[in-house]
C-alpha cells in the first residue's frame, strides 16, 4: 500500500517538473501572462498564470494510473471498492469542469456571476450525486445527525468556503501551493493510517503534483498557479475534508479516535479559513463588498513588516503546522473544547500578526 502512495506521490512530481519548463515557456509565446501594474499586484514582470494546468494534469494522470485494481479490493483494505468507483467517476468530472473554468479564467476572464453558477453546478455534483457531504458534526456544538436539506445546504456552502478561500490566499509566492502540500500531505497521512487507499491516493498525487509546482512557484516565481491550479486545489481539498470528517468511527483506532473530526479538518485548513472569514468581516465593516479585492490579507501585512516571500510561506507555514499540532494534543472526546482551543489560538495568532504588521 505504501509503495503505492509513494509511487504516486513521484508519479506526479516528475510529470510536473519534466512539463512545466515547456508550459512556461508556450505560455510567454502566446503571452499567457499576467502583467504588473495593479497596484495590489507582488510582482515587477511578466509571469506566465496557467500552472494550473500541470496541477492537474500531474494529480488526474497519478491519481488513474495509481488507482486500486481488483486484486487490491481483495487484499483487505479498510474500504469500500464500489464506493471509491463512484466517488471517482464524479470527482474526475469535478475537476475537469473546474480546470476548464480556470483556465478560462486565467487567459481571458470570467464573470463572477457565471463562476458561481459553475461552482453550484459542481457543488451539486459534489454533494448531491457523489454523497460527498457532511451528515452529521458528531457532537459538535451538542449537534448530531443533520437533517438531508439542512446536510446538502451546509456542504455545498463548505464547498464554496474552500474553494474561495485558497482563491484568496494565493497571493504569494509559493504560499497556496505550500499551504495546499501541508493540507493535502496530512489528509493522505491520515487515510494511509485508517486504510483507505482510495482518498490516501489523491491526497498524495496531490501533494506530489504541489510539490513539483514549488519548485516553479517560489521567489522569484516563474509561474503562478492562476484559477486553473486554485479551483483543483480547493475542491480536492473539499472532498478529502468531507471524507474526513464523515469516516465511520468503527474504522479509527489509537489517536485517531480520540480527535474532533470537524475540528481537525478545519484545523489543516485554518489559514485559508481564517484569513477569508477576517478579509470578509473588515470589508463589510467598511461597507465594500466581501468579494471586493484589496490587499487586507495577513501575507499582506507580513510583506508589509520586510519580510521576503520565502519567510512569509515558512512562517504561514509553520503556523498552520502548529494548530493540527494542538488539535492532536486535544482531551478525547471534547469536540467543543477543542474547538474553541483551536479557534482561539488562530483568531489571535492571526490578528496578532495582522496588527503586528499594521503597525510596523
């Protein structure tokens, strides 16, 4: 199983760092680029905004190849193979609806309004055929089981969180791409270690795929990941979130089954979380639009402080590191508490760093 993962994980890294330099070098011909001038814009040159398209190309291509055949269905491992054939079948049509959209995006733009009526369409794909959702917050806020609309409302608006919110973050060098490799890296850990092969599968072609992209995105970027990278990103994000915190109890043991399963999943992705939901609060204290962009970020206010974009990333970085650290050091069986420990300490880590910066 483990040879699996690994092969994977390699898969998708060499593919990326074989492709990319043509990719770059194709799309500064057809000047597929994105220009400096806006005054929210990090750069000073032309950089090529289809990275995506390697994302994608690098996580689909590991994930097929890799996939479990039927002497591996046999062999006993701790999943369901129909199950993962029909989650499969959606969550590939998922993502080439998205690529398709982001790359559109990337090269001549989209309307807001027709993205999320794309972002709907996948969401129902994603929620409502696949069963991909949250059905119950295992004893989160005191709440159980949830009823099927309020369950298929609550996850498609999950969906569209995610999504957007690494959108929003990938405003500097290597920062989506790393926070989406911690994500992806500890969600393939955590299925490795409960035997779903499956989601362990795209998790790690995932990561593999980030990985490669890093070695291109980071400063000085030759490459950005553009929408066609994001929207992948967030919304494999998304299903192994879902996966997560929907994963029969029966099937954890040891440290597993003593962690908050929402708790966790919002802990891998605190940072994208938090810094959407800080961003949306102060424009609409400020009477703008939520979806209104400005350079409010917190990566923004630590560029603002001196730090480089290298330093940034690892500080984010290690931030993110810290909080699915603490969620793991949580009392059992104290979804409440551990929310609130977690919530706490990102709140104010967060706004820490963004008075910090504010007043520097």
């Amino acid at each position: 199983m483990i040879v699996d993962l690994a092969l994977a994980f390699l898969t998708a890294l060499l593919l990326v760092m074989i492709a990319m330099p043509s990719l770059i070098k194709v799309a500064k011909l057809k000047h597929l680029v994105d220009e400096p001038g806006d005054q929210r814009k990090l750069h000073n040159r032309s950089i090529p905004t289809i990275g995506g398209i390697m994302i994608f190309a690098g996580t689909l291509f590991a994930y097929c190849l890799m996939f479990p055949s039927k002497d591996q269905w046999m062999m006993g491992n701790n999943y369901d193979p129909l199950s993962a054939l029909n989650e499969f079948k959606y969550l590939v049509a998922s993502m080439f609806v998205l690529f398709f959209l982001g790359l559109k995006d990337d090269i001549i733009g989209v309307a807001p309004n027709k993205k999320l009526y794309v972002h709907f369409l996948v969401g129902i794909i994603l929620v409502y055929m696949a069963n991909i959702r949250i059905t119950s917050f295992w004893g989160l806020f005191s709440v159980g089981e949830l009823p099927y609309w309020v369950s298929l409302v609550v996850s498609l608006f999950t969906y569209i969180v995610i999504v957007n919110s690494i959108n929003l973050i990938d405003g500097v060098d290597g920062l989506a791409g790393g926070i989406g490799f911690i994500a992806a890296a500890t969600f393939g850990v955590w299925f490795y270690s409960t035997g779903d092969l499956p989601l362990s599968l795209l998790a790690f072609s995932l990561a593999g795929s980030l990985v490669g992209f890093l070695f291109f995105n980071f400063q000085p970027a030759k490459i950005f990941m553009g929408d066609s990278g994001s929207l992948i990103l967030g919304m494999v994000l998304y299903v192994l979130a879902m996966k997560l915190i929907e994963f029969p109890p029966n099937r954890m043991y040891g440290i597993l089954a003593n962690v908050s399963k929402p708790v966790l999943a919002m802990a891998i992705l605190c940072y994208p979380l938090m810094d959407t939901l800080r961003a949306f609060t102060v424009r609409i204290s400020k009477g703008t639009s939520p979806f209104k962009a400005d350079k409010n970020h917190i990566h923004h206010k630590l560029l603002s402080m001196g730090f480089s974009h290298q330093h940034v990333c690892f500080i984010l970085y290690g931030f993110t590191l810290i909080i699915v650290g603490i969620t793991f050091m949580m009392p059992p069986n104290t979804p409440n508490i551990s929310l609130a420990v977690v919530f706490i300490t990102t709140f104010f880590s967060a706004n820490g760093l963004f008075w910090w910066g504010k007043k520097s």
